[in-house]
C-alpha cells in the first residue's frame, strides 16, 4: 500500500530564507508525486506535480521540487521565503496504474515566517 | 470555468441527526472524490466516482455513509445517524481522466456534530 511521510508537522522560517519542506512516499512503484498548500479554513489548492519527464518540477509562487527515485522522496523547495508562503502544505501520491486515482496524503507541515 | 463547489460551507448537527452535502464538479470533469480531512491531518479519501459510477470506497465510510452522483454530474454525501467522530472538514474534488492527474478541489464543507 503507498503511504507519504512528511517529516516536520512545523517548520519555521525567517523572510528571505530558505523553505526545505520533507517528503518521503512508500510505493512498489514510482507514483504520481504532488505537492498541495492550504490556507486557513480553505480547499487545497495544487503547488506543482510529477508525472513523468523532468524530475525537477516547477510550480507556482516560486516553488520547486525534485523527484529522486532512489531516495523515495520529493522534497519542496523555494530559495527565498514571504510572509504570503505562511499555511500547510501536503505531499500526496496517487496510482500511477489508474491514471491517477485517490490521493493518499502526508499529515502536512505547517510552515510559518517570521518577519 | 467557476471551480468546485460545495454546499453548506457550515454545517451544525445534533448527533443522531442525518446530514447531506452536495457537491459541484468542474463541468467538463468526469471524475469526482470526496476526502474528510480532521484538524491537523491531511486528507483522509472516502470515495470518487467516474462519470456516474461509484469506483472506490474506503474502508473508513462505513454504512452510515453513502455517496451519489445520480447523472455524472454533481454529488452528494450523507451521513446518517451522525456521531461527534464525524466532526471534520468534508473535501470534495474534481479530475478529468487521462489530463494532467491534477484534482482540483473545493472550499469544504464543514461539519460540527454536537
């Protein structure tokens, strides 16, 4: 059964540093890989994903993330931190088998930033 | 192309009472989940459909819960006989089968068992 870990339920930055959000999946085989952010009392809404091709994913709000297969793990970066970026975010996999699929969630990371 | 939505938004219960959500898919999208995400938890997923058929269900929706998406397009869950457990953030999604395996989802609805 897959299974995501995200290491870290908080993670605290100062603006302008570096965001180094943690995830780890569990999967016989190499899964859709996702990367979701939500704001309070709001729906999820998709930061960047991993299909196929390029294992160096781009997304929005200047966030990035690498798939390492050998590392079961696709970590979420953004080189400079803004007050904005403050909420949760969440790794997710889905079946690569069903076109996609449910999503299996990690518990999230809050990620706060100080000023 | 005006996004998920959900209704109620808010919903306050006494338990043992019946409750019923209703969710609006993107319009062109065949797919539909719905997710119960607890505070402090990631999303935990219920069910999806394709099209109007019921695909998957998980082990955590028991019988009180049953789901619909009579004509492919909306869908509704509910919850009879509500218990406090059922307390938490109801999350419904939309996809569209073979483009991108990106789930959109809606604001929620938020249910308050008393």
């Amino acid at each position: 059964a897959q299974s995501v870990t995200q290491l870290g339920s908080h993670v605290s930055v100062s603006e302008g540093a570096l965001v180094l959000l943690r995830c780890n999946y569990s999967s016989s085989v190499p899964p859709y890989l996702f990367w979701y952010v939500q704001y309070p009392n709001q729906g999820l809404q998709l930061l960047l994903k991993y299909t196929t091709g390029a294992t160096l994913v781009k997304g929005i709000n200047g966030f990035e993330a690498e798939f390492k297969k050998s590392e079961t793990s696709f970590h979420l970066t953004k080189p400079s931190a803004h007050m904005s970026d403050a909420a949760e975010y969440f790794c997710a996999v889905s079946d690569r088998g069903n076109q996609g699929g449910k999503l299996i969630f990690g518990q999230g990371t809050e990620l706060s930033v100080k000023p | 192309d005006t996004g998920v939505s959900q209704n109620p938004r808010h919903k306050i219960t006494k338990r043992g009472q019946n409750v019923t959500f209703r969710c609006d898919p993107i319009s062109e999208h065949n797919r539909l989940y719905w997710y119960r995400q607890t505070l402090g938890q990631g999303p935990e997923f219920l069910t999806y459909f394709q099209n109007e058929a019921q695909l998957e269900k998980s082990r955590l929706l028991s019988d009180r819960f049953s789901a619909e998406r009579p004509k492919g397009s909306f869908s509704t869950l509910e919850i009879q006989r509500t218990e406090q457990g059922d307390s938490a953030m109801y999350l419904c999604a939309s996809s569209l089968t073979g483009v991108n395996y990106e789930q959109y989802f809606g604001p929620g609805t938020r249910l308050t068992v008393t």
